[in-house]
C-alpha cells in the first residue's frame, strides 16, 4: 500500500502481494493457534468427560428439561409483572440518573470541559463494564433483598448506553436552531429547552424504548442474587430439581419479552 | 408596554400587536391533547402503581443512598489488592479470556449460518428455514445469558465447557440478527449475477453476499467480541468458570475487600478490551 | 441620526487564524434598508454576526442606540438581543415544534425559565403572534408542525418570529439564498413593507446585486473583509461592482 513516486515494477508489486499475503497468513496462524491453545485449556484439560458420560447421558439430562410445570403457572404471575415492574422503573430511574450524564457527557454542551466530560465518560464506562448481576449484588448488599436492588441495578446499567447514545445524539444536533434562540438573547436553558430538546428528545426516547427492551431481559435473572422477579422463581426451581418447572419459567420469560418487543416496535413506530 | 427594554433605554416600536382585532388559540386541542394527557397519565399511575406494588420504601430512599457511601468506605475498602495479583487469579483471568474468545469465535461461525438462513432476501428457502432460522436466533437472544450458563451447568456439570457454550449461544443471539439485517441490504444486482451464471445457493453466499458484507461482519464480530467479554466476567457465578467463580466464592464468604478488588480487576479488563476492540475497529474501516 | 455605528471592526475565527473582517466601518440610519453585497467568503456572515456578537469581533467598536455592545456583559448581551431580530438564510427554525410556537418563541428573551419550560406565553404575545402570522399570511398554518412548510413558508414564520422580538434592528443573513427567484421577491418585499412600516431599520447580506438593488437604499460592498463600496444603491455603477467581484472575475 505505497504511494512511492517511483513506479513500481511487477517485482515490486509481486513482492508487496507475497509481503502482504505473509502478513495475513500469520494473523489466521496466531488466531488458529489461539483457538487450539484455549480448546486445550478449556474444552480438553478442564472438562471432565467422566461426568458428562456419553452422547445418550447428555440427551437423558436435556429431556428433563421437556414438559411443563402445569402447577407452577398461577405462581408465576405474580413474579412476572414484578420482573416487568422492575424492568420499567428501572429505565425511568435510569433515564433520570443518565440526564446530567448526557449532559456533561456530550462535547458541545458540557458545562466544563477539562472536568465535567471525562466524569460522565468514567461514569458511562463504569456503568456499561459492570455486569447487572455485580450490580445487583452491590445493591443487594447496600439496600437488602427485594426489588428496590433489582430496580437500581437496573438503572444503573442502563446508564452507560443510554447516556453514550443521547450525548452523541446532543453532539450531532443541528445547530441553527440554538443559533436562532441565542441571537434573541435566550438563556442556556432556553437554548437547551427550544434549541435542543426538542431534537434530541425522540431520539433519546427510541434509545429508552430499546433499552428497556433489555432491561426486561435483564430484570429476569437479577432473582438469582436476591433482586426479586422471576429469576428468584427459576432458582427456586433449578434448586428443587424440578426441571418442567425451569422450562414455565423460561417460557414466561420468553413471553415477556415478546410482549415487550412488540410494545417497543410500535411505540417507535409512534415516535416517528 | 413600552417600557420592556431592561437597563438600555431603546426605542420600541409595536404598531403590530395592537390591531384590536381579538384572534382564538389555545395550546389544547380537543381530541389530541386530551388523548396525549391521557397517556401520559396513564404511564404516571402504572409507575406509582408500581412503586407501591413493588413495596418500594420511598421514605427510606434518601437515607439508603446515604448507607451506601458509608457501605462502600466501611466494607469495600480498601480494596484487597494482593488477591487479584495471585496466581490462581491470574489464571481465571486467562480462563476467562479464553472462555471468551472460543464462545465468540463459535457463535460467530455458527451466526454466519443462521444470519445467512435468516435473511430474506438470500435464504435458501424462505419459506421453511428462513423462519427456523429467525426462531433460533430470537431464542438465542432471549435468554440471558446467565440462565444459558445455568442450563449448560446443569447438563454438563461445573467447568469451562458449559461457560464456553453458553457464551456460545449468547453470541449468537448477538450477531445473529445483526448478521442477517446486515445481508438483508445489501445490493441484489451481484446475487442476481451468480444466479443468472446458475450457482447454488451455496455459491450465491460464498461470491455474491460474503465479499459485500465482509467488513461489516468483521465489525459486528469484534462487537460481539466485546459484549462476549463482559458476559464472560461473571458466568462463573454460576460456575461456568472463569473469575465470576471468583466473585462468587467472595461474595459468599463475605470478603468484601476482595469483591472490591476482583470487581477492579473486572472494570480494567474491560476497559482494556474496549481500547483493544476500538483499535482494532478502526483498523479494519481502514483497511475497508 | 445613526442608529448603528461600526467602526474599525476586525474579526479573526481563531488567534493565529487569518483576519477574516479587516477593519470595516459604516453607520446605519433610522430609515435604512442596508444590503451588504460582495463574493463568497468575503466575510459578510461575519460582519452580521459580530452586530449581536454571535461571533465575538477581535477589536473595533460597535454602538447601537448609543450603547457599546462590545462592553456589555453576558446578562446585558442577552437583554441587548432581544432588541435585535435575526432572520437566517437556513430559516433556523425549531422543526419539531408548530409554527406558532416558533413564532412565540420570539419572545424567549423576556421570559423567565418556569415559563419557557412550560411554554406559557402571556395572552398579549398569543395575540402578537397571531396577528403577524395573520400578516406574513401563515393564518392557516398556525398548529402544523414548522418541517411540513415549504421553504418559503418557513422564512415567513422566520420572519415573524423576529418581528415577535419587537426588534429595533434587523439582522438578515441572505434570507432568500434557499428560495426562489419568484418567492425571494415576495419574501423581500414582505420583509422591506414591515420593516418601513415599523421603522425598523435592517442590515442584509445578500447575494444577488439584482435583488439588493431593487430592495434596499444603501449598499455596502465587500471583499475578502475590506470595505470596496459604501453609499446609496444608485451610485453603484458598473466599475464599483467589478471592483467588488474582481476576485471572481479573476
Ligand atoms: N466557524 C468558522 N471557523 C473558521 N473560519 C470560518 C468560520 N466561518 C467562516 N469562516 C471563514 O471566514 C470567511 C468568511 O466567511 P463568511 O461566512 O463570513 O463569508 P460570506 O461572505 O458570508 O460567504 P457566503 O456568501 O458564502 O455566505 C471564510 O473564508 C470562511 O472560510
Ligand atoms: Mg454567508
């Protein structure tokens, strides 16, 4: 890839294609390595194939899992629409923390630059690198068991994406119309009221709505480590080895969700 | 009115704003408005309904945050630093990288597949596989990840294996519907070309789709890289492996200086991968 | 008596930047309808921004109504603005909100935060409002939404919005660049009758001599920041408007 100004000659450029063959043939070479050193580790040392028995065992341990918990369902209710409350507060909460976020987060509008920026950006990075389950477990521990943990792992998590998202979304607006606002002597908060606002606000609404989505996904398992909901159901099931009860709850869940892929596909569809 | 001007004595001029002529408007419109404030309304009430079926203690709310910073100072730290930089430790982080990469590499193996068969406009038979395939991939997407580590625990028994299977199948769910929206535009002219020569479908992808969607695959696949990672820090919670067994082991025992520790340790690798798949992100819109 | 007077205005977008305004001075009368003519990049943008110091200007003096602008602080620029009204060659309108909230928003200099968060205007600025919609000819467009107006539509509700301010000076930024020949003519004639009838003098960039010439009784001419021409329209001759255009010719 030389831009000499000499011309190359048909040497060269057989020798730049082997060069650059070489080059691509040892990335593929260290990745296949790689592959084989980590099936080594994982799949060849680690795993004890006694326990796991033959092809037929594994299947014998899958078919636990077919049926469905018939007497389980009316229990389910009631964890459901906590999961799905949880999921919902959770985005409110998180979108109200994630609002000073975006703005110190977004280049054009950030109070002080040398300070305020990076601080929304560590916050934005904390938020998005933590697991919600290490989330939940930090709440848990600070604000005892029960969904008020859930809720704010919950918000905590989806602080990261939603504030990235919406701080590029404030960086890319249109300026003119705060140009217009400025020039008749508005206020910073009316530039960011009339000049702002009101072209960032479907945007960042569509980055909620896609969230949440997640968050009912994500709402579902913070049972595991005490955080209420349906994740609490399953591992009271998966404890009690009562696997068509694991499948109902996986089934629920799934339920949930499509229920929220379908409210969030039209509520987008109304924003627009 | 003629006195607006603030400090500045300007001269106002408002001949217009006082024709005498009385105009009707109001910001509320009869069926719109009301129906708007209606929804909006109806939000308000599902959260409060919420907040009081959920048994949120409100009054509670202010003094917990409070709690928090002192949990935080009382318990947390200062963080047990000489845990982490402990050899088994080290190696978990390496199980975890590991766990990692295999779970990401074969999900993206198999995504090429099922991106391929669930995409309209290329699927082999859009009847039949095209909606198998969507399935697959939406099941993949639903459940979470952890409940995927649970499931695979459950049948295969603690280890690496089931964290890389059930990283596996969290890829998929990831990439897959990326994949296939990815194909679903690109250009049809060079499919139609290999059609026309009569390939099969197989040809179809390998010279028509493939070449046109490569370096946006790559993309997403570094992405799913990404994301795999961060998944990949707490399978082993549920011992699928890794430092999440880590993190549950401490938990359980309460250390909380070395939580606080390990979870540093979870923050910097990922921070590191993110540079890492920035780098590498960049590279490769270069080398488009 | 001049009502705006610029003098010795140098303006440069960044320290070790080139000078963009190189010293520029005029004065703008009670009755005046100034066109600023001159080639692309001459600088013209500029020179209106740094009126309302939309653009801060590097040294000179600014002085409207015998008030220096230049010496005025954060909170005296803003009460300063809202005296100006501003018409854009991009309308600049708030496209999500409705026309007549564009238009209302003309007023956001003398309103305080509570009210503009809730968008309550007193009934005098609605019926404001509602009059110069009625007058620019938008009375049947009051509740759409400003991106479903045509292009010449919208600077009629730019331009209300700036008479919103109960402005003593005009700024206009080439508002008719983004129309049609037919529809700037109106939209300039529509602009030259309110303005003469509320004696309100205006300061406007534009690109085409024709139209400047028909319009307006001053002419300033610019080029790559300097001053080539200053005087009333009929003096501009041949010879001036080749002295302004030479770069282009060249
Ligand atoms: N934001 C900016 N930063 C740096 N330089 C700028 C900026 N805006 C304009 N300039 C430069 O200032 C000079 C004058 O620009 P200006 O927009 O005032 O010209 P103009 O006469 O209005 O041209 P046009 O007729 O194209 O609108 C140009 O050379 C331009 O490159
Ligand atoms: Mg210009």
């Amino acid at each position: 890839m030389q831009t000499s100004s000499v011309p190359l000659t048909v040497d060269d450029i057989v020798r730049l294609r082997r060069k650059k063959q070489t080059v691509q043939f040892g990335f593929y070479f260290i990745l296949f390595i790689l592959v084989l050193w980590s099936i080594q580790a994982t799949v060849i040392d680690d795993t004890d194939w006694e326990r796991i028995g033959s092809l037929a065992d594994i299947g014998k341990s899958v078919s636990h899992f077919i049926g469905i918990d018939f007497a389980l369902i009316p229990n389910l209710l009631g964890p459901t629409i906590e999961t799905f409350m949880i999921a919902c507060i959770g985005t409110i909460l998180g979108l109200i923390i994630c609002l000073p976020a975006m703005w110190f987060g977004a280049l054009n509008v950030t109070p002080y630059k040398p300070i305020t920026y990076p601080l929304a950006r560590i916050a934005m990075t904390l938020s998005r690198s933590i697991h919600e389950i290490v989330w939940a477990l930090i709440f848990v521990s600070a604000v005892g068991l029960g969904a008020f943990a859930g809720i704010l792992a919950i918000a905590v998590r989806s602080l990261g994406f939603i504030a990235k998202m919406s701080a590029e979304a404030i960086e890319n607006i249109d300026p003119k119309p705060v140009e217009a606002i400025r020039a008749m002597g508005g206020s910073n908060l009316q530039v960011m009221l009339y000049g702002i606002m009101p072209q960032v606000l479907p945007v960042i609404l569509g980055i909620v709505i896609f969230e949440w989505e997640i968050n009912i996904r994500r709402s579902a398992i913070l049972g595991l480590v005490g955080a209420g909901g349906l994740g609490l159901v399953f591992f009271r099931q998966m404890n009690t080895f009562n696997y068509p009860g694991v499948t109902t709850v996986i089934l629920a869940i799934f339920g949930l969700i499509v229920v929220g892929e379908i409210t969030s596909h039209y509520s987008r569809k109304a924003l627009n | 009115m003629a006195n607006k001007t603030g400090e500045h004595n300007l001269p106002v001029h408002s001949s217009v704003g006082g024709d005498g002529v009385h105009r009707e408007w109001s910001r509320f419109k009869f069926p719109r408005s009301l129906i708007n404030y209606g929804i909006l309304l109806g939000i308000l009430l599902f959260f409060s309904y919420s907040v009081y079926y959920l048994n949120i203690p409100l009054e509670r709310i202010m003094g917990m945050f409070g709690r928090l910073g002192d949990l935080m100072a009382d318990r947390y730290f200062p963080p047990d630093m000489d845990y982490i930089v402990d050899l088994g430790y080290l190696d978990a982080i390496i199980e975890t990288i590991q766990m990692a990469y295999l779970g990401s590499l074969f999900g993206l193996l198999i995504s090429i597949v099922l991106g391929w068969f669930a995409a309209h406009n290329v699927s082999p038979s859009p009847k039949y596989i095209y909606p198998i395939a969507r399935l697959l991939t939406m099941g993949c997407r639903s459940v979470h990840e952890m409940i995927w580590a649970i499931l695979f625990v459950t049948i295969l028994g603690f280890g690496l294996l089931p964290g890389v299977l059930a990283l596996t199948m969290f890829s998929i769910g990831f990439s897959g519907k990326l994949f296939a929206e990815e194909i679903e535009s690109i250009q049809m002219g060079q499919v139609e070309a290999i059609r026309a020569m009569g390939g099969n479908h197989l040809q179809v992808f390998v010279y028509g789709v493939f070449p046109q969607v490569r370096v946006a695959f790559t993309g997403i696949a570094i992405y799913t890289w990404d994301v795999a990672f961060r998944a990949a820090t707490v399978v082993g919670f549920v011992g699928a492996g890794g430092m999440g067994w880590y993190l549950k082991r401490n938990v359980m025992q309460i250390e909380t200086e070395r939580v606080a520790a390990i979870l540093i340790s979870i923050v910097g690798l990922v921070v590191i991968s993110e540079f890492v798949s920035a780098w590498a992100r960049i590279r490769v819109s270069k080398a488009k | 008596m001049a009502i705006l007077e610029v003098s010795e205005l140098r303006s440069r977008y960044s320290s070790r930047g080139p000078e963009i305004l190189k010293g520029i001075s005029f004065e703008v009368e009670e009755d005046d309808f100034f066109a600023i003519i001159g080639p692309s990049g001459a600088g013209k943008s500029t020179l209106i921004r740094c009126i309302n110091r939309l653009i801060e200007p590097t040294s000179g003096s600014i002085n409207l109504h015998g008030i220096d602008v230049l010496s005025l602080n954060a909170t005296e620029l803003r009460k300063m603005r809202r005296h100006i009204g501003m018409i854009f060659q991009e309308f600049n309108l708030i496209d999500r909100m409705s026309v007549m909230d564009n238009v209302l928003s003309g007023r956001l200099g003398y309103v305080g935060a509570i009210r503009s968060i809730f968008r309550t205007f007193n009934n005098h600025d609605i019926q404001r409002a509602l009059e110069l919609l009625e007058r620019v000819g938008l009375q049947d467009h009051v509740d759409k939404r400003a991106d479903q107006l045509s292009g010449g539509q919208r600077q009629r509700v730019g331009i209300a919005r700036a008479l919103m301010q109960e402005p003593n000076l005009l700024l206009l930024d080439e508002p008719t660049s983004a129309l049609d020949p037919k529809i700037s003519r109106e939209v300039m004639q529509l602009i030259r009758t309110i303005a003469t009838e509320l004696k309100v003098p205006v300061l406007c960039n534009i690109h085409d001599v024709q139209l400047a010439k028909e319009f307006c009784n001053k002419i300033i001419g610019l080029q790559d920041g300097i001053k080539m021409f200053d005087g009333p329209t009929p003096s501009l001759d041949q010879s001036s408007l080749d002295e302004i255009y030479s770069m282009e010719v060249l």
